[in-house]
C-alpha cells in the first residue's frame, strides 16, 4: 500500500482536487457559468430565530439521533468526528464537526432520557426541545461563489446565498429474480474483491474527496465504469446478487438501497456497498443539453417514462452516460417502519433523516431545515428537525440535503418530485461553537 500511495500522489502533481473527484487544475466551469462552485460560510443564530421551532414535534429526530450516537459512543473519543471534512482554505484550522469527545456528552445526556415518562405530548415536547437548546448551538449554514474571471460577473461582488437545493429519496421496491430470464437481464452486483477505496484525506491535510480502484502490479488504476461493467469487466470478481430490469437497477443504484421481491412473495433488502470511483452524471441534465427534455420537465419520474418507453439501445447509452456504479450487499429483515441503513451504518427514519455533503456536515449532527412547499406534503413550508445520517454521490454543496422519505410507491412520488429552496440550521455541540471564530475574525 506504500508504493500505491507513493504512486499515487507523484500522479496528483500538477492537479487538485474537486468535490472528491480528481480533475486537471485547469478545469472548464460548466457552459454559461459565471460564478464558480459553491463555498461554505456560516454565522451563530439562537433558536427563537428558527422558524417553526416551537411547533415543531422534535420527538421523532430525538430518537434519531439516539441511533446515531450508537455508533458515535463506539468510537475513540480523540478522533476528528468527521474525517473527511473539508471548509476550504479560509476555514484552514476550523472545524464544524469537531472530535467524537464533543459529540459524547450530548450522545450521553440522551441516553438517559427515558421517553416513556411523559404521558403528556406537549410536556414531551418540551423536555426534548429543552434537550436540543441546552446541549446545541444553531449555525446557520451559507454559501458564497465568487465571480469567474472573462464573464459578465467578472467585477461584481460574491454571490452570498442562505439557501440551497433540496431534494428527495427513498426507500424503492422492486421485483427481481435469483437467475437471469425474461426481463430480468442485468444483476445488482456485490462488491467485487478487488475495489480499493481511498480516504484522501487521511493522507494529506490539503486533500478531500474519495478515489476508488484497484491495483494492477503496485499501480492504483481506475476501475471500470459503467459501460465497461457492462460489458463484462467484472470479469466475474462480483458476485450477483439478484438481477432485475435495467431501468430498475438503475434507479436503484441512484437511491442507493431498496427491497427487493421475488416471484415466491419474499423480500430481500439490499444497501450500497462502495461505488467505482467515477464522477456521478445527472442524466437528466444529458438530457437537457441534447434537448430531449426541457429543464422544467426534467424529474425522477419523467427520467423514468422516457428511459421505459426508449429503445433497449438508445436507453442503455443514456444510462451509460453516468459512469459512476454502486455495488451492493445483502441486509437484514427490515426494521419496522424503519429504512435501511445510511452512510454512518444506522436505520434511516421517514421524513427525519437528511443526506449531506460530508465535506461540510458531521454524520449525527441535528440538522434544522426552513424549506418551501412540498408537492404530496402539503401547502406549508417544511420546518423541522432532522439529522445527518447518510451522503449521495449527486449531494454537493454547503446547503445541499436530500430528504429520507420512506419505502415504496408513496414515498417515491414525493422524493421523485422534490425540488425545493430551502435553508439550513446545523446544530453544533456548545463545544464546538465555542472554538469557531466570530465573523470579525474570518
């Protein structure tokens, strides 16, 4: 592993890194840009300043977060609480996560709450709510982009935003068969043996993101993408699971879990078990750029309708334009009214669990969201207490959430037609707050 690593940073001279992919220093900004990508900033607020905040039934993210700290209090208390976060240069020796010791005495404070004693809703509410404030500091998370040199914004000002994307996911269903046959022509793989991820940041300070491989001799090459995949590069180093429909797989790999049937009635649920190393392509944004669909139209659902109603052919070379591809691996009965298990290895609770940008956002964290109406939800804004459990190969950014919606056809509609602007309230240990610099000093 020395001379991979070697290796691997001679090959990195000369170029840096972007949201965990690697690319050449000169990289090209998307077609029209004017601003560069998004930057974090953030400013302390108090709790009567998040909207909703008392109406709010924090009782279901309490017990949430209860999980969360399972696996919090299971680590050495001295390490970062999140190893792979990254603010960037002007947040060089700050830290929004701190170390597991700061988590701990919020995680302990909770497992000594009995939530059984309250036979009063509003006096539960109360005490949890009370909870969050004496243990929490609310930061209010921004995002600025600087003006591309050589555009029309190239004299104006940072472009400060509090609000970012939100988006949806969940928890799908789909039939599936043990062998090959009828239209069940592709296999959800298991994690071929030879997948070597690597944690940048665990080598270098002045490295983020993520790269994937495998070793040929004591070189580090990439692995297949997903064309090659499906044409065979396995080459039998992974092991089916179950094989589905193409589309299905697909969409299946975009969530990242999901259950599937078998024609006997069973269920088998399955979870993300590493992916090969490759940038994730919005095929929905291929698909504006070639003019097949109109932004406006563009959804999980409609990427669905047009890839089932396209040729075998022409649907295969749209999926193949997002190289990225997610193994997977066998889970446990499901818990009741539970998901699976999110990034940081704990079940996922409907409407309360939250996918972040780990560059920016602690696994565990209390998260409060101020987002706009919801299609399938209701007519009201959506605020309410969350927490980071889980990442997404398409959530980037600073203010950048994906929302955990549950399992099967319900939830789908709403995650599939999700697309809000929202803000972001992370709740930081008092700890934590109380070493992170004031605006004054930044």
């Amino acid at each position: 592993m020395i001379l991979v690593v070697s290796t691997l940073f001679a090959a990195l001279a000369g170029i840096v890194i972007f949201g965990g992919v690697i690319a050449p220093f000169y990289k090209k900004y998307p077609a029209g840009a004017t601003y560069g990508p998004p930057n974090i900033d953030f400013r302390r607020v108090d709790f009567y300043q998040l909207r909703g905040w008392q109406q709010d039934d924090p009782q279901p993210a309490f017990v949430a977060f209860l999980r969360s700290c399972q696996s919090i209090l299971a680590r050495d208390p001295a390490e970062p609480a999140n190893a792979e976060e990254h603010l960037g240069d002007q947040f060089e020796n700050t830290s929004l996560s701190g170390t597991v010791a700061d988590w701990r005495r919020p995680c302990e404070e909770a497992s000594q709450i009995d939530i059984r004693t309250y036979s009063d809703p509003a006096v539960e509410r109360g005490a949890f709510r009370v909870f969050f404030e004496n243990n929490f500091q609310p930061i209010q998370i921004l995002q600025h982009r600087t003006p591309l040199p050589e555009t029309p914004a190239q004299h104006k000002k940072v472009k400060i935003d509090t609000t970012g994307l939100f988006t949806g996911y969940f928890e799908p269903v789909y039939n599936a068969a043990r062998t090959p046959g009828g239209i069940f022509t592709v296999p959800a793989y298991q994690r071929p043996d030879d997948l070597i991820e690597i944690n940048l940041g665990a080598f270098r300070d002045d490295l983020s993101g993520r790269l994937a491989g495998k070793l040929v001799g004591n070189q580090l090459i990439p692995y297949a993408d997903r064309k090659e995949i499906n044409l065979g590069a396995l080459n039998g180093g992974g092991a089916p699971i179950a094989w589905l429909a193409a589309n299905d797989l697909f969409f299946l790999q975009i969530q990242g879990s999901g259950r599937l049937r078998f024609k006997d009635g069973s269920e088998q649920r399955i979870g993300y078990d590493g992916q090969n190393g490759h940038a994730y392509t919005s095929i929905g944004r291929v698909m504006v750029e070639r003019e097949i669909m109109p932004l406006e139209d563009v959804s999980m659902a409609s990427i669905r309708t047009w890839l089932d109603g396209a040729g075998a052919d022409d649907a295969r070379a749209l999926r193949e334009e997002n190289a990225s591809y997610v193994f997977f691996r066998e889970l446990g009965p499901p818990e009741h009214n539970l998901g699976p298990p999110g990034a940081q290895g704990v079940a996922l609770t409907p409407h309360r669990s939250l996918a972040v940008d780990r560059r920016y956002h602690v696994l565990g964290a209390p998260v409060w969201i101020d987002i706009e109406p919801v299609e399938g939800v209701g007519p009201e804004p959506i605020r309410r207490l969350m927490v980071a459990q889980d990442t997404g190969g398409a959530i980037r950014g600073p203010v950048r959430g994906d929302v955990f919606w549950g399992t099967g056809k319900g939830a789908g509609a709403i995650a599939g037609a999700m697309r809000a602007r929202g803000e972001m309230y992370v709740l930081v240990p008092r700890s934590v707050a109380e070493r992170l610099p004031s605006r004054s000093e930044r």
